[in-house]
C-alpha cells in the first residue's frame, strides 16, 4: 500500500471513528432528556413503599392518567400519558418507550454512578439499559451496589457479567429469598430421553433415522461433572480416529459413558449371602472432582472486615461471609452461597484440588516454547480477557501469545509472564498473518512507563497505522505519536 492509499484508508476509519463518537453524545443526551422528561412527571410516592396505593397517590386518576412502576423499588412513579410524548418524539411505540422511560428513571434514580458516565458520552447507552433492566427486580440497597462495582467497569462489562453482579447483589441483600429460589430450582431439574420420538430420515417412506432427542436442566456440579466425563471420551474416541465432528463425537461420548464405568476402583465385600465369607471385589464408583480457585480477602484471613467486626460483611451489615466465588475454568466467573459449595464438597467420594494463591506482582519465565500450568495460570489471572481491542472472550479458553516472536535460538526465558498475552483464537490469527489488502498485520508491545504510558497495559497498530491501548479498564484510541495530549480522547 502506497502513501497515498495509506492516508486515504486511515482518514475513512478517521470518519467513522469520529462519526460514531458523535452519535454516541447524540443518543447519551437524547436519553438523558428523556429521564429529565420523566422526572418532571413523577409523583412524590416511590416504588415498594407499602403505605402508597394507586389510588392514594392520584384517586382522580384511575379513569384517565395513571402513575405507573417503571424502576424497581424506590424510584418515582411515573404518569403514564407522557410516556405518549416520548413515544411520539422519538417514533416508536408505547410499549418501546415505556421500557425506555423505565430504563432511564432506573438509571437516574438507583443507578446515579452509571447514569453519569452515559450522560458523559463514556458509556454507551444500550449497555447502561442493559444494566438496568437486570437491577429492576433488586432492593435498593442491593442496586447501589451494583452501581458501585459496575459504573467504572460499565463501558465494557458483558450481559453474563452484569448478572453475575446482579446474583451476587441479590444474595448479599436479600440470602433468604437466594437461598430459597436455589433449593425451589431443585424440583426443576430433570433428565428426558425421547425415546417415544424416533428421529426420521424422511418422514414420507419412514425410513429410520435412528437417533432421539436427550435433554435436561442439571445442578451445577452434576453438569460438570457429565461435561468432564464427556469431553474426555469425546477426546479418546478423536484420537483413535472416528468422525472428525466434534458434537457427533460427544454425542457418541455419551453413549460410551453409558456402557462403561469411568472412576476410581474401591475394594467392597459382595452383600450376597451374608451367611458365606466372600472376598473383597474391586467396584467402580464415579469420582466427583471440585477444583477450587482460591480468592481470599482480609476478611477470610482475618475473620474480620474492615476492622468492623468478626464476620459481618461490610456491604450489607450482617453476619457471616456467605458467598463463595466460583473461578472454574470453562464456566463465566461469579458468586455461589457457601452452602452450595458444602452441598458440593460434602461427598465422600469427591476429591477437591486447591489452586495456590497467584502473587501477580512476581514474574517467571522457562527456556521452553510451551508454557507450563503455573505461568499460564499467572498470565490469565492477570488478563482475564482477550487482550485484544474490545474483545470480551474469556482468557481461559484463549491462546497465550508470545508478544515478542519466540526464537529456538534466542536468550533464554523468552516464555514468561511479561511476555505472553491471552488472544482468542480469531485475533491470534489476525496478529499472525497479514492482512490480504494492505499486507500489514496488527501488531501490539507491551506499555512502556518509562516513556510516560500508562502502566499494565498493551498498545495495539492495525493494519492502516491506527493505534489503540488496551488495559483492564478497557480499549481506547491512541496517538501514533506519544502519549495524548489535553485535547486528545482518553
């Protein structure tokens, strides 16, 4: 690619930066107006307060104009004829800006931290009303404490994140309702095989197909445990050569696990007659393996938080720590209560393997190309996602990248913690090969403090000489030249 051309491709992905930039401030103020609408068509009673009714709030009312609960508990009422204006202005239905109403009075009123940010243009707008329509069902005091976690990070979160937050929030604020739903989700669970409902090649000659539907809603261990055992014999049934499709393979997987037993080998006596002595037989019992992720806080270490007292959460104010985190690789990161973990642990044929603590603040480095477990533990601890710009996929199930090209011949401990980075398998490809129309590829380094860049954090050129930096609050643009300036974004 020539000079010319070069220019011609930065100033049109210049032009679409910058136009969507515009219309990123464009929607934040619109939606903005739109709460500020709502707010001066509210009502002085607040949703949840058991001594306001409908009728108390306007008795005129109930033929005509209403005060509708739009925002979870204590936000403002809110008239339901303008809901008819916002509709109007915007040209889209009363149902569409109703739930836009909502979202903006649930932002506004328990969500203030992640409103700002939307009204500052840094968060955009279908990810702040993504955020409120998971915190509607939470008490108030459980909402701000999404707001709390989520408003910095908000720019970026996913969907699964969110309600993670949103799980966690329920079960520090309100544990019994929690717990109570977990064990209620107990009679939900059920395994069907439709063997009733015989697949058919095609339906007109009855030719038989041969295969039925199985499926079912597992507790959380129980599926891990399946999904273990199938992607093992799915794995085997791959290297002894069947079928190269993976979900034909762990369908058959299945099929396997049914014929054969796949565990530890215990020695029992045989309950037979119990008027003979009979030897001890080997029996194959199925082994359950919990692999615990440890996360300790001052708290765990202690028995205290924040020096408050023994036990009592700082969030909530109450006693004990009930919440437990899951970490477990394959599954999104999140919140469990403690009890489940001990319904899960308490199984005298479950084995539980304890993860060291990783001190992040130390590097490690080996001479050979692949890294062991121990560095590639450290380096997704430390990227938790894919490193690339924007790119949200977990870094459990990425590639780990050698930043500087790995040589045979080269100095030793080119494999380390400071110089691998996660890269999902699509953006491990478009780092490693170029680019057909410009012959360029992306490339990205490590920040170098030192040159006054922000520490912890990667900065990326694409392949028409654009340059972003990512780090764990997110991606941002960067200047080819140095660091930004006062007037650069940020």
């Amino acid at each position: 690619m020539d000079r010319g051309t070069q220019h011609t491709a930065t100033a049109l992905i210049d032009a679409v930066r910058d136009r969507t930039t515009a219309a990123r401030v464009a929607e934040a103020a619109a939606f903005v107006a739109v709460g500020d609408w709502a707010a001066a068509h509210t009502s002085d009673a607040v949703v949840g307060d058991p001594l306001t009714t409908l009728g108390e709030w306007d008795a005129e009312a109930l033929a005509g104009d209403q005060f509708l609960e739009l925002g979870g508990p204590g936000a403002p009422v809110v008239a339901e004829f303008c809901i008819s204006e916002v509709a109007a202005a915007r040209g889209c239905s009363f149902d569409a800006a109703r739930r836009l109403v909502g979202d903006a009075v649930e932002l506004r009123y328990r969500l203030p931290r992640v409103h700002e940010r939307i009204a500052a243009g840094e968060v955009d707008v279908w990810r702040g009303r993504r955020i409120a329509q998971a915190t509607r069902p939470l008490t108030f005091e459980a909402a701000g404490f999404v707001d709390r976690h989520v408003a910095y990070v908000a720019g970026k979160a996913t969907g699964a994140e969110v309600d993670r937050l949103v799980a966690e929030a329920a079960a520090r604020f309100d544990p019994e309702t929690t717990e109570a739903e977990r064990h209620g989700a107990d009679g939900d669970r059920y395994l069907a095989i439709d063997l009733g409902d015989v697949a058919y090649a095609d339906p007109l000659t009855g030719t038989l197909r041969g295969t039925v539907n199985v499926h079912g809603s597992l507790d959380l261990a129980d599926a891990l445990d399946l999904e273990r055992s199938i992607a093992h014999v799915a794995r085997q049934l791959g290297e002894l050569g069947c079928d190269p499709n993976l979900d034909i393979r762990r369908s058959m997987a299945l099929g396997e696990i049914a014929r054969r037993c796949d565990g530890v080998t215990t020695l029992e006596y045989d309950a037979g007659d119990a008027t003979t002595e009979t030897e001890p037989r080997p029996v194959h019992r199925a082994r359950r393996e919990v692999v615990l992720f440890v996360h300790l806080d001052h708290a765990a270490i202690t028995g205290t938080l924040n020096g408050i007292g023994p036990g009592i959460d700082a969030c909530t104010g109450m006693t004990g720590i009930d919440l437990a985190r899951l970490d477990t690789p394959g599954l999104p990161r999140g919140a469990v209560t403690v009890e489940q973990v001990q319904s899960w642990c308490g199984s005298p044929d479950t084995r539980v393997t304890v993860k060291p603590i990783i001190d992040l603040n130390h590097h490690d480095a080996v001479n050979g190309y692949n890294p062991p477990d121990r560095i590639a533990d450290h380096v997704r601890a430390r990227w938790p996602r894919c490193v690339f710009p924007h790119c949200t996929r977990s870094s459990r199930t990425a590639d780990l990248d050698h930043c500087e090209r790995y040589d045979e011949n080269g100095p030793p401990g080119q494999t380390s913690t400071r110089n691998l980075f996660p890269l999902c398998r699509r953006h491990h490809r478009m780092k490693t090969h170029r680019e057909l129309r410009t012959g360029n590829r992306w490339t990205y380094r490590p920040t170098n403090p030192t040159q006054n860049e922000p520490p912890n954090a990667v900065i990326w050129t694409s392949p028409v000489g654009l340059r972003y930096l990512v780090d764990h609050d997110g991606t941002r643009p960067w200047p080819p030249d140095g660091p930004p300036g006062p007037d650069d974004p940020s």
